[in-house]
C-alpha cells in the first residue's frame, strides 16, 4: 500500500478510471485510504470527529457572527435537501423555485411531496434566472415567502446568478434557501457577501469526499423556528441539530467510514488554499478542456459567464458516424468515464471539472476525445445547426 504515490494530484490506483462526473468523482488516495479503520459511533474520537466536521464546514462560509449552525445529515445529497426544505419552509409559507434543470425540478417536486404551497419559474434547460423576473414574480404575489435557487444547475453546469437573486429576495422581505451541492467548497458563499437562511451540499462534490451524507448550514435564528416542521423523523433538521449539539452524536447509525475520509477530503481541501484553491484549480481544468476540445472543433452550450467551473456540456457532432455509446465506451477504455447529457432539445454529453484532477489529467482527457474522434471516423465534430441556433438564446 505503501507503493502508492500519495497526493497532491497522484492517479486512482489499481487502473480504475478517472470519473469526469459530477459525484462521486475522483477521490485522493489519502481519502480512500481514511476509510480502513472501524469506528465506534458513540466512542469520544468519532463525537469529536463530527465536532470538528462541523466547526470545518462553517470556516468556509466565514459566519464571523457566528451566527449559522452546520448538521451533517446521512443520505445523498438529494435527502439533504428535502431536509432543508421540510425543515426550512414552514408549512403554510409559499416558495418560488427557480428552476433550470433538473435538480431545480427536483425541488419542485419534492414541495409536491411535503405538501408546501409553492410557484415556479422554469426557465427551461439552461437559461438563467435573472433578478428582474424574480422581482416581478415577488411583486406579482405578496403570499411568497421564500425562494429556492440552485447554485451550480449541474444538469447544464450553468453557473446561476445567486448574488443577484439574493439581493433581490431580500429586498423584496422574503428569505432564500440554495442548493449549492455541485459549487460548495469551490465556489464562494461567503455570508457577508450573500445573504441566504439556509445552503445544503453533500461529502461527495467538490469537497472531494466519498458518499453517505450532506449537511445544511442554517442560520441558527431559523433552525430554531424548524422545530416541529418537518414531515420525517429521519429528515428532521431541527432533531437531529438539538440531538447533536446535545450529545454530539447523530440521530441514527452515521457513515462512520464517510465521515473519517471526508476529515481526510477536509484536510487537503485546507491545505489546497481553501474554497480559492480549489475554485482555482477547477477553473484551471475546465480552461484546458473547454480549450482543448474547442481546438479539435467541440461547441460548448455555455459561453461566459455561464460556463462553470464545475461541469461542461458539449454538444454531440452533427456527423453521422458519431454515436454517445460508442464514443463514451472509446473513453472510458482510455481511462475516463464521462456523462451523458440533459438537454432536452438537443443531444449533448458532459464532462466534469471536479475531483481530484489538475489541468495535466484534463489535457489526456482532451487528448483522448481527439483519439477517439479518429477511431470513430469523425472528421468533424461541429454540432448541428440547431444547437447553435439554441445557444443564441444566451445573453450575457
Ligand atoms: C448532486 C446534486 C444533488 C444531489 O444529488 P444526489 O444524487 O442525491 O446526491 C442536488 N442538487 C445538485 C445541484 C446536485 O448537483
């Protein structure tokens, strides 16, 4: 085991892949490795663990007043947002979700589930939403309360504008919850920079961890107006916050082995530089791939400032001997698994900046699909006219 090189940035062991994927992606071999030991969950070290888990997820929002609150919840990461939601809404609020995608449709959904009275504004695949629109629809109905935004719509990688949605929830008197799954670590959510009551993500994004659990970061004001809200025992985020700062242990059997690699997944995170560093070297390989297949003749969806540094969408060649199967199998026999599309209108794939990978991994990434194109008799991989004609529709 010893044999292995170590971090920063050293290849998956034992030839596995490289997940170009938006969780669960690559993780450092330091991080696989955390989880070789058994933990007692009630045992002193792994309370401690869970205080310290805490402590380091609010450092990055930088809550001077120290007046936000972080429970770690088990489940993925879609369990720690109707958490939030069941939790953070009360019952006989309204809630505006904007939706661009898919995970904005899942919160939608999800309100369906607990019953919450709510309105959306659906923007369809990948169009942002913008501050004028969500101040004519808090105008337009007095009865909204709260809105609901995705940080990163991971479904296009279409960084949305949460700074200016902030601004305009709160001068409207109502109170924003975010979704920052894909963009929580490498992308800043400073409190005093924008103002939310609540923002959930999970152990397997870009804080580099492996599955299990996500965690809301609440404004402690609100957590404590959450009792008694929620629909579910185990979804309880008030319950399991009281129980935790009581007795620091989670409600039920926690991920202890998940819990172990994300303190590991914690560590580098900090030794990296933090959220900049680590939105830095994102940045970085989403530069070198968008470059990259850009030169081999790729379009992207997205151009600035929508384009994420978190997930990329390409459309797929118009040319006839191009086949997603084929040219994901191609890749994947050359060490990468990336991801299918979302898009509705026209075919795409995706391919993620996110996990343990610098700009190096990303240029083999690009050297590949150059690779394959060949193999596949590609000559040219321009998209169809429509899916330009579709990106048109962005405006800066
Ligand atoms: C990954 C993700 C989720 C949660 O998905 P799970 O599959 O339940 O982990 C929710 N929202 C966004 C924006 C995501 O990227």
């Amino acid at each position: 085991m010893t044999s292995v090189p170590k971090n920063p940035i050293s290849p998956p062991p034992l030839g596995e892949p490289y997940l170009l994927t938006p969780g669960p992606l690559t993780t450092a071999y330091s991080v696989k490795e955390a989880m070789l030991r058994d933990w007692g969950s009630w045992d002193g070290d792994f309370r401690a663990m869970t205080a310290q888990l805490r402590a380091d997820l609010l450092d990055l929002i930088g809550d001077t007043d120290n007046a936000f609150d972080c429970v770690p919840i088990q489940g993925s990461g879609t369990f720690v947002v109707e958490a939030m939601l069941a939790s953070f809404l009360p019952r006989e609020s309204k809630t505006l979700v904007l939706v661009n995608g898919a995970y904005g449709n899942r919160i939608a959904e999800t309100l369906k589930y607990l019953g919450r009275d709510h309105t959306i504004i659906d923007k369809g695949d990948y169009l942002p939403p913008r501050a004028t629109e969500v101040a004519a629809a808090l105008e337009a109905d007095p009865a909204i309360s709260h809105v609901v935004v995705v940080h990163c719509e991971t479904s296009s990688g279409i960084l949305n504008p949460i700074k200016e949605i902030s601004d305009t929830v709160y001068q409207a008197g109502c109170k924003l919850l975010i979704d920052s799954m894909s963009a929580f670590g490498a992308l800043p959510v400073d409190v005093d920079a924008i103002n939310y009551e609540a923002i959930v993500a999970s152990a397997n994004k870009c804080i580099e961890g492996v599955p299990g659990f996500g965690f809301v970061i609440g404004r402690k004001s609100e957590l404590e107006l959450a009792k008694g809200r929620s629909h579910s025992l185990s979804l309880d985020v008030h319950a399991q916050w009281a129980n935790m700062n009581k007795t620091g242990q989670w409600r039920f059997t926690p991920p202890t082995h998940v819990v172990a690699a994300f303190m590991e997944a914690l560590r580098l995170h900090k030794e990296e530089g933090g959220v900049a560093g680590r939105g830095q070297r994102y940045t970085e390989n989403r530069d070198v791939l968008v470059k990259g297949m850009r030169d081999i003749g790729f379009e992207t969806l997205l151009t600035e400032p929508w384009l994420s540094p978190i997930i990329v969408t390409f459309f797929n060649p118009a040319h006839a001997a191009f086949e997603f199967q084929k040219f994901y199998d191609a890749m994947k026999k050359r060490g990468f698994i990336i991801y299918p599309g979302k898009l509705t209108v026209v075919d795409s794939f995706r391919i993620g900046c996110i996990g343990h990978m610098d700009g190096a991994i990303m240029q083999q990434v690009v050297d590949a699909a150059r690779d394959v194109l060949v193999e596949l008799g590609v000559d040219s991989a321009r998209p169809p006219e429509i899916a330009l004609l579709e990106r048109s529709k962005l405006a800066a």
